[in-house]
C-alpha cells in the first residue's frame, strides 16, 4: 500500500485540479428508447425489452421527456442550447451492455457553456460546465467473489433493469485554484447538483440507489505550474461525503507517488467505503478508444426557441436566490444560517418546517442532534432512517408538553432504531412526562427532606436555589417530571 502524503504538507508543493462528471438518471416514466418503465428495483431482468437489450431488428425512439429534462437542466445550469445535436454510439466491449455500445452523445452534446458559483466556507467559486449530454444508463453487474471486483471473481450476474434508463451526464472544465478546500469543492459541487436536479422534479437525486453519481477526476500541479498533470478517475461514488474523502485520498496517495519520483498512472480507480481508500481499476480509455459515431437509427434532435424559452418559464428559483429568500423568512442570523448550509440541512429543515414545526426548532434538531448522530454513524444527513415529517412530530410532542427536550431525544433514538412514529416510541419506552401532581407532590416532599439547607434558603427568601431542588426532583423521576409544575409544588410549600 501507498504511503500517504500528510494533506497540509502536499499542498505546499502540489496545487490539485479537479474535473468532475455527474450522472443523473432522470425520473421519466419509461426508459430512454423504449417502453419498459424506469423503475429502481425489480427482480432481475424483468424490465427489459428487444430495445433496451440491442436485439437484431429493434429500433430505439427516443424519449421526449428525457430531451425536456435535458434541457431544463441545461438551463438551470446557465448551458446554451444547442440548436441541433445527435446521439452517438459509444462503443465498448464490457458485459453491461448487451449491444456492446452506449447511446450516448459525443459532440453535438445538448447542453454547453455553462456555469454554477457555489460558497464554501465563506468563499464563492465558480465551476464552469463542458458540457450536460443525454445517454442511457448501462446494466448492473455484480462480481461474485471474495473481491467484490471483476478480477478474481468466480463469475457475474448481470441486471439488464437499469439498461437504457436515460441520464444526464455532467462534465466541468478543469476546476483550479480550490487548494486545501478542493474536496470540499467537490462536496459542494455535488450537493449543489443533487439540490438543483430535485429542484427541477427531473430526477430524486438518491445517491444511495446510484441515481446520483460522480466520477472524480483529480491531478497534482507542482505548486505555481500551470500544466495539468496526470490525473485518475474514481468511478461511481455515490455519496457527498464519499466524494471528500475520496478527493482527499487521491491528493495524498499522487502526492506520494511523485515526492517518490514515480509516475501517476491514467486509469480509472473504485473507492471503498470502509477504508477511505481507492483501488486502481482499469486503464482510462481516450475517446478514440471508443470509437464513437452518429446513431444510424435516430433523428437528430433540434429542439425550437420557442420550446427551450417556454421550458425556461418553467424553472424554479436558482438556489442562491432560494436560500437568501428562507433566511430572511426565518430571520436567522448568517452565522446560524450557514451552519444549516455548511451541515447539509437546508433540504430538511425546509421540509420540516413545511411539516408543521418552527425554523429555530427544525434546524436544532437537524443541525445539532442529528448531525452528531450521522457523524457518529458516518452518514449523511439524509441517509438517517428519521423524516422530516417525524423530526416535526418529535417537536410537536415538545410543543404539546408530552415530553421534554431531553425526553424527545430518546424518541429520536427510538425511531432511528426503527420502533416506530415518534408517538408509538413514546408509548412503548414510557417516555411521556408526568404532570399528576400527586406523583409529583410525593418526589417533591422527599427531595425538600433530603435537602433541608437548600429549603432554608428557598424560606429565606432566595427562589433562585429552587433550580437545585427541582434538578434532584428530575433525577428522581428520570427526567419525566413536568419541570413547571415541579417548580409550582416546592415554592407552594416553601414560601
């Protein structure tokens, strides 16, 4: 194994550049050149037909919808249009594909020439746009074997499902200048992406399920140069925490490899999510390699002016306006604003708060015990099994006085472990607080007995050392006890 370079120390020699390419499968309801549906899941092989599958005598057609999604994100992306463009065959010999090419687009791509800026830690970077170009997504082959990889497999299975789903591929100019925030660029690049697409309504964005995914491409510059150097490709990372620390471990592992006067290899890498690493895959092809020609069997695309400025109608708000319109809504302070943005949040508390409860009370819960919790986990926010709809429910319960924070947080555990909607945990872990003055009147004599000095002083006339009783009062009855009331009861029978 490599050993690394330390990050810091790297960045004093080497400058890195990045170049990334985001997937986007599109949530049409068939597939990019057929009538089998676009579903994720399904049992093998059953979405399929002569189309997707390249039979001998089928002819795809291709999907209007797709070409409206296409566009749509083009201009969200502040792409031109293109006037005219045509889908090419891609040619290749992997078993993912039965036809032994993609329908993809070479160049005559639909989309060129845009942009996004994007804030990182206080730091606006613009990333330009090669390009945005439709194609279909390819089968999903699964290498049986100790590995988990091609080599050394004992044989594949392969799910034609996926075949011919349309996507949207993403591709940046070279990104330079980010220096030490260069994965956190990325990180930002992709979440910018996953929020815009979803955005849009063209695709849900769930990197889990691999219908949002990057292909990392980074390089080291000796410091000041302004030559590109040889740069790898980690294929298919599929989370936004994923992409940091992949970036990252490729800076440190180059970074090594040139101090040591070696050579870094073009190829395509694969990144392991238990060990931060990336393992080499497979030498990168150059686009000869593929061979690439018009598609014979589909028209050219020209979509009309009139159509791209009536889609152009169609657009949501673009984020940074979106974000700067929520924080005056919720008054926040930009401090408190950015830590929604900088943890990931914004998505969840925008929907909690649509669920019913304040923005002060979505972003505690989201941005304090929640992200403590992903990060214990080593998850993203969104990945935690708890909705925003329920984080609105455990606040709720709050608000209605049947818990406290304190008992809301083991509600928060007990629907992240699966035991239900956040008032069936109440139920089960007997969680609710107890307001019966009774129960309360009972722990309440036991704790003035048990602190005769602290209630001296409450007679006195010092109210304030009431905080201590109604604290041993709280332990007593594991926090449950309806702290006001608590507070009620000592002062009624001490003053």
């Amino acid at each position: 194994m490599t050993e690394l370079v330390d990050y810091d120390e790297l960045l004093t020699r080497y400058d890195p550049a990045l170049g990334l390419e985001v997937h986007v499968e599109l949530n049409t309801a068939t597939k990019m050149f057929c009538g089998c549906p676009n579903v994720f899941g399904g049992d093998p092989n059953t979405h399929v037909c002569p189309v997707c599958l390249g039979l001998p005598g089928s002819l795809p057609v291709i999907n209007g919808k797709a070409v409206e999604s296409a566009i749509r994100i083009g201009l969200a992306l502040n792409c031109e249009i293109a006037q005219w463009c045509r889908m090419a065959r891609k040619n290749y010999f992997y078993p993912d594909m039965t036809k032994n090419f993609q329908t993809s687009q070479y160049d005559e791509p639909i989309a060129y020439d845009g942009f996004v800026e994007l804030e990182v830690d206080g730091e606006t970077f613009r990333v330009e746009i090669e390009r945005a170009h439709m194609e279909e997504d390819a089968g999903k082959a699964t290498h049986v074997g100790t590995s988990g990889r091609i080599h050394g497999a004992d044989y594949s299975l392969i799910d034609y499902n996926r075949a011919g789903v349309p996507l949207i591929e993403i591709v940046t100019r070279p990104i330079l200048g980010a220096g030490a925030k260069a994965p956190a660029v990325a990180k930002a690049y992709v979440a910018h992406l996953r929020e815009l697409v979803k955005s849009l309504g063209v695709s849900d964005a769930r990197m889990e399920q691999g219908s949002l995914r990057c292909d990392a491409n980074i390089s080291l510059m000796p410091a000041g140069s302004d030559v590109l150097g040889t740069r790898t490709e980690t294929k298919n990372v599929n989370s936004l925490r994923s992409v940091e620390r992949a970036i990252r471990y490729e800076m440190t592992r180059q970074a090594a490899i040139l101090d040591g006067g070696g050579r870094v290899i073009q190829e395509t890498r694969h990144f392991d999510e238990s060990t931060g690493t990336t393992g080499s895959g497979r030498s990168k092809e150059q686009a000869e390699d593929y061979r690439y020609f018009a598609e014979p069997d589909l028209m050219p695309i020209a979509p009309s002016a009139e159509w791209v400025e009536a889609l152009r109608e169609t657009l949501p708000e673009p984020p940074a306006e979106h974000r700067r319109r929520l924080q005056g809504e919720w008054g926040f302070s930009d401090i408190d604003f950015h830590s929604i943005v900088a943890s990931g949040a914004l998505a969840l508390v925008e929907e909690t708060v649509a669920a019913g409860t304040t923005p002060a009370a979505a972003r505690k819960w989201w941005v304090t015990e929640l992200a403590r919790r992903a990060n214990q986990d080593g998850l993203e926010l969104d990945e935690l099994a708890i909705t925003p709809a329920q984080v609105a429910a455990v606040q709720g319960l709050v608000d209605d006085g049947q818990v406290n924070d304190k008992l809301a947080r083991q509600v928060i555990e007990g629907v992240l472990a699966g035991e239900g909607e956040p008032a069936d945990v109440v139920k089960s872990r007997g969680l609710a607080v107890v307001s019966d003055e009774g129960a309360l009147s009972s722990a309440v004599d036991e704790v003035i007995a048990a602190n005769p000095d602290v209630a001296d002083k409450i007679r006195a006339g010092k109210v304030a050392a009431a905080g201590a009783l109604i604290g041993q009062v709280m332990k007593a009855m594991r926090g449950q006890a309806d702290a006001g009331k608590v507070r009620e009861l000592i002062l009624a029978k001490l003053t």
